[in-house]
C-alpha cells in the first residue's frame, strides 16, 4: 500500500503546541494518512546541555499524541544506541514501510542548518523535506536542492521547548503552551525543576 507518512523529528524536551500545529497543519495540507513523532536518542547537536531522559521525551510524545488517530510515536531514534542522525531516522523507517511516501517535518530554523547535518549526502534519498514557518527565523530553501523541499506556511506560535523548560525552572506556568497531559506529566516527574540535573 503506498500511503504518505508525514514524519516529525524532534528533542520533544518538552513536546509543545507549536510542533503539533505544524504536523497537523503539513498533515492536512499533504493529505497524509499518519504523522509519525520520532524523539531523538541522544542529540549529538545538543550534546552541550543537558537533555531529559529519552524514555521522559518519548512517554510526553505519547501522551501528547494519543488522542489524535493520526498520530503516533517511533522508537527508531530511542532505541538506537549512539548519536542520533536524521539520515538513520529515514534509513530506518524506510526499511520498515518501504512502499511508503516520507515527508520529513522540519521548522525554519532547524531547516537553515540542515547541509550541518551528518550524512547529508543521504538526507533526501528517503524522503521529501517539508519545511515550516516558525516565529524569528527565516524559511528559506536556496541552499538545498532543487525540489527536494516544499515550504509551508502555519499558524504562528511563539513556543519553544527551551522557554517552557525555563517557566518550569522558575516556577512560570506551561499551561496552555503543551498539551495538559504533558503539564501533569513534568510535575509527577519533577522535570525541569532543576535546570542542570
Ligand atoms: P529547543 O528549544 O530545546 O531547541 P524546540 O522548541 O526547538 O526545542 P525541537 O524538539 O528542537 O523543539 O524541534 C523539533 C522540530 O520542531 C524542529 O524541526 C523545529 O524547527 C520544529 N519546531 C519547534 N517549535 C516550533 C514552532 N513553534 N513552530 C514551528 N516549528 C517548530
Ligand atoms: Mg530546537
């Protein structure tokens, strides 16, 4: 069956409205039959800092996700051990459903930086790039090739994990930012509490 997965990546530390207004918006906009969230292993671009733990990162996608039909949550990227590339991401997922079309999601900022990515030779064997709009950053494909990238307008929403982890730290509200589930879930864990576990 050849069915048009949509596939979002991300740290999901945590999982915030603006990535599930951006895959639900591709996902209307490409007619997709499911959006796959695929949370990091270990971000080699991140390696700098701290991240929650990926079983933390993978249990807020759950949750966050579960009441949509179309959505669901890989482990490819969890389960793999090293540094997460997204040419293994695609690599993987293509094995696993290789009569289907890929649409790998990206925001504009994470989309300036894409020929920084490892393997990058490999990036768009798998899949079509979908790049979004994402307040403060500038969309733009110039530096990719040719037709390998469609840009997509969505609603703006000025969320970042980085910001509601800070809330977190200094005792701000995440409410209405990420999904209720996911507000719960930080304070049964205590995550973000303090800032350099
Ligand atoms: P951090 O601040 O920790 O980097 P983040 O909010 O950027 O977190 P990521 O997990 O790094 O979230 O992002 C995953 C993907 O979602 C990236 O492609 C990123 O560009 C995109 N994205 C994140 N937030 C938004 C947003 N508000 N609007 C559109 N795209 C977004
Ligand atoms: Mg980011």
């Amino acid at each position: 069956m050849h069915r048009k997965i949509g596939v979002m990546g991300g740290t999901f530390d945590p999982i915030h409205h603006g990535h599930l207004v951006a895959a639900s918006e591709v996902a209307d906009r490409f007619a997709l039959d499911e959006v796959i969230f695929v949370p990091t292993g270990q971000p080699w671009q991140k390696s700098s800092r701290v991240v929650s733990a990926a079983e933390d990162r993978y249990l807020m996608t759950v949750v966050a996700t579960a009441s949509n039909p179309r959505f669901s949550v890989s482990r490819v990227d969890v389960d793999r051990h090293g540094p997460t590339y997204t040419a293994d991401t695609l690599a993987d997922l293509h094995a696993a459903m290789p009569d289907d079309q890929l649409f790998f999601i990206t925001g504009a900022d994470a989309l300036q930086q894409i020929l920084s990515w490892r393997k990058v030779d490999e990036l768009f064997r798998y899949a079509h790039f979908v790049g979004v709009t994402r307040p403060g950053y500038e969309l733009g494909d110039e530096h990719l090739p040719d037709g390998s990238v469609t840009l997509v307008e969505v609603p703006a929403l000025s969320i970042s994990s980085s910001d509601c982890r800070e809330r977190v730290t200094s005792g701000r509200p995440v409410w209405y930012l990420v999904p209720d589930g996911v507000v719960q879930y930080i304070s049964k864990r205590s995550l973000y509490v303090d800032p350099e576990p």
